[in-house]
C-alpha cells in the first residue's frame, strides 16, 4: 500500500527479511550489483537478455549470465523462460539503490541505450512484415552491441506478440522520460502492428 515506505516497514518490523535482500545484493560481484541496479530502469512487465544488454552496455552472454545468476540468487523472477521481472518489494529495493549510487547522466544513458534497442529491434520485424512500406516509417540505425536478428517473418511476428506490453510501456514512459523522439518514432514504427493486434479504444 506504501511503497515508498516498505524498506523502512521492513527495517523496523521485519529485519529477516531487510536483511536478506541486502544479503543477497552485497553476495554478488560489482558487474551483477549494478545490472540489479539499473535493470529497474526496464519500465516494461519482464526484461529479457537483449534488452539488459543494452540496458547495461554488456556482451549478449553476460548479460545471460547475470540475469540466471541474479535469478538463482532469488534477486529477480524468471516469468517464462529468459523472462525476468521483479518482486514488488525488491523493485522498490533496486529502486532506491539505482537513487543512491547512479547519477542522472548514468541512468539517462542507460534509458537511451534501451530506448535505441527497442527501437531499432521494432523497425527492423515491421520492415519484415510490411516491406513496401518501408519508406513511411522511421529507420533508427542500429545501436552498437547485440541487435536482435530475425529468421523470417514468423519470427519477426512472434518479436512483436511476446513484446507488445514492453513496446507500449517504452512509448508511454518515453514522454515521462523527457525523450520525445521515441514517443514519435515507436507509434510510427509500429502502428501497422498495433492495428491489427490492439482494439480501436486502445
């Protein structure tokens, strides 16, 4: 009910469990301390590799790698398979540590990079689906790092179903995070998508 209040509730009425989150995070090396971090930032239902990647600035493999460590040390929940979400309780928890120990510019960073993924990852399955459309739509560049290839369309498809409530999240937050051409280019890019897949009130 009061989420900003919940670590202090803890602290003062529940110190097994208080402690054992901050147990858990100093358990793991510095790398996974800070993916716990800003994996926060992620303001979608799940995060999955490629978008911790980006997110965090890593090779594809390692963020693997700290998303099933921070997962095997009960930091982060694996929704479906190479989905990862948050406790509402360890949210507010990184939440507070992203505040303490991660400057604005760092965050803002991270947020691009994340931004720049999905956007590029959209573009690139649209333009699978709708080729001729292609020149109606923005063309992001690719973002340095680990972009997501596509087999073929089925698999461009399957992209956009699994991400859908992430790519809408992305676009409303985009507003709220002061980066206004995104909230233009994610509407334009996927609206053909949307179209078929989301009712007219929506």
């Amino acid at each position: 009910r009061r989420p900003q209040n919940v670590l202090t509730e803890l602290s003062s009425h529940d110190r097994s469990v208080a402690a054992a989150f901050v147990d858990s995070y100093h358990a793991r090396p510095p790398a996974q301390q800070r993916t716990f971090r800003l994996a926060v930032l992620h303001p979608g239902e799940d995060v999955t590799p490629h978008a911790l990647a980006a997110l965090v600035n890593a090779p594809l493999d390692e963020a693997r790698e700290f998303l099933d460590s921070l997962h095997n040390h009960h930091l982060l929940i694996e929704r479906t398979a190479f989905r990862y979400t948050f406790h509402d309780l360890l949210r507010t928890f990184a939440g507070a540590l992203l505040a303490r120990e991660e400057s604005g510019l760092l965050q803002r960073a991270a947020l691009i990079r994340l931004f720049d993924h999905y956007r590029h990852t959209a573009a690139t399955a649209i333009d699978l689906l709708a080729p001729l459309e292609r020149h109606h739509r923005p063309q992001p560049s690719a973002p340095d790092g680990n972009p997501l290839v596509f087999a073929d369309r089925a698999d461009a498809e399957d992209w956009l179903t699994r991400e859908q409530v992430n790519l809408l999240a992305l676009t409303r937050h985009a507003t709220d995070a002061d980066l206004p051409e995104y909230a233009a280019d994610l509407p334009a890019i996927l609206w053909r998508h949307l179209k078929r897949h989301m009712p007219a009130h929506e």
